[in-house]
C-alpha cells in the first residue's frame, strides 16, 4: 500500500493476490478434471496398443480389463473436486496399467517367437531323421545288404536281381498301370508295404525289406520266388 498523488491509498498488491486466488480457484476443478481424463486416455491408448503390437498376444478385452475401472478411477467425476493426493493415486494407477498392458504384449510376442522356433527346430529334426532312415547306396546294394538279415548268402542275390529287374527295374516309384501294383517288389496293393513303414511310398530300403519277408514267407528265398516267377510270369 502506498500513498498516491490524491492521498488515497492503493492496495494494488492485495487486489492482484486476491485476483491471482480467485482465477486459480475457478480453474481449480477443470483443470484436475482434465488431467484425469488425460490419465484415462492413457490407460485406455496404451491398452489398445499394447494389444495391437502382439501378433498373438492378448485380445483387446483382456488388455482393457487389466485397466482399473472408470468407475473405480473416477475420471468423469466433472462434479468432484479432486484433491492432490486424489489426482496421485490417479496417476499412479494410469502408470501401474500402461506397465502392465506393456508387459503382457512383450510376454505374448517372445511366447509366439519361441513357439514358432519350437516348431522350426522339430520339423528339422523330423528331416534329419527321415534322411538318416534311407540308407545310402543304391536299391540293389541296399537289398544286398539285407540278404543276410533273412539268413540267405550271395548266391541268392543274382535270382534276386532278376526276379526284381523283371518286375520294376528296380524303380521304388513303379507302377503298373492296370493293375496298379508299386514299388520296387510291385506289391499289390502297394499298401501292404506300410507293415515295414510308413514312408512305403518313397523309401526303397522300406520296400525292399516288406518285398524279402514276402519272398520269404512265400518261397522260401529269392531263387524259389525267381523259379515261380519263369514257370507263371508272376510271384
């Protein structure tokens, strides 16, 4: 206060104080109301996004429900008059939610990467041991090999080989068009061969050892089934 020209005493501090107060007062309300809608538009965005960033994560409903509630949270309390300790928990709350959005989408996409690398790691191996299971050489060495597992020698392997030569050349994909007999021993059905295993239609050692065990079962060796095979073009 201070004594002016005309001797009148001017409050002009008093007046801007007392003016400063009364607009903080009125923007006191919207401006709290305001910063919790700001913090619900957080909540909400980050929930949202965060479920949009996960290829397979979480749907967007179990992100939102992660949220607290509006009810809980107040936002639209237009006509509260929140306090600082009220607007805090506020804060804290919107905080706690975007962490927890966040931490739920980057938990889904490291879930779905290590799925997807589980799968690519047991396909390979399922290769590998495809390729492991077909013995290398060719058909004739293969069931050379073999001979021995059925107690036969050598000297039956040249009857063999013609018995085989006259019936698919040896081809693990033959097949006879009108009977529709396959593989190199022409089984018929070529289904029977899956007794020896599953990849009956691809594998030549399956085949050859389905078409031994026949020739065994039937004729004994592979000289017995050549025999029928030159007296009734078949065996």
């Amino acid at each position: 206060m201070f004594e002016g020209r005309t001797g009148r005493s001017v409050h002009t501090h008093t007046t801007c104080v007392t003016a400063k107060g009364a607009f903080l007062l009125l923007n006191r309300i919207p401006h709290r109301v305001a910063a919790a809608a700001g913090a619900a538009t957080v909540v909400a965005g980050v929930a949202f996004g965060a479920a949009a960033f996960a290829d397979s994560g979480p749907e967007p409903a179990e992100v939102a429900d992660a949220a607290p509630e509006a009810e809980d949270m107040q936002f639209f309390a237009m006509g509260e008059d929140l306090t600082p300790e009220e607007l805090e928990t506020l804060l804290s709350q919107a905080q706690e939610s975007r962490e927890s959005a966040l931490d739920g989408a980057v938990t889904a996409t490291s879930g779905s990467v290590e799925e997807e690398e589980e799968e690519e790691e047991e396909e390979e191996e399922e290769d590998s041991e495809e390729a492991a299971s077909v013995p290398s050489g060719s058909a004739r060495e293969i069931a050379q090999g073999m001979l021995g597992d059925f107690g036969w020698g050598n000297d039956q392997f040249s009857c063999l080989d013609n018995l085989w030569e006259k019936e698919s050349n040896w081809n693990h994909t033959a097949q006879n068009p009108s009977s529709g007999a396959y593989g190199i021993p022409q089984a018929l059905p070529g289904s029977k061969m899956a007794s020896a295993g599953s990849d009956w239609q691809t594998n030549p050692a399956t085949q050859i050892q389905w078409g031994l065990g026949y020739i065994d079962d039937r004729y004994g060796s592979p000289c017995g089934a050549w025999s029928h095979s030159q007296a009734n073009n078949w065996y």
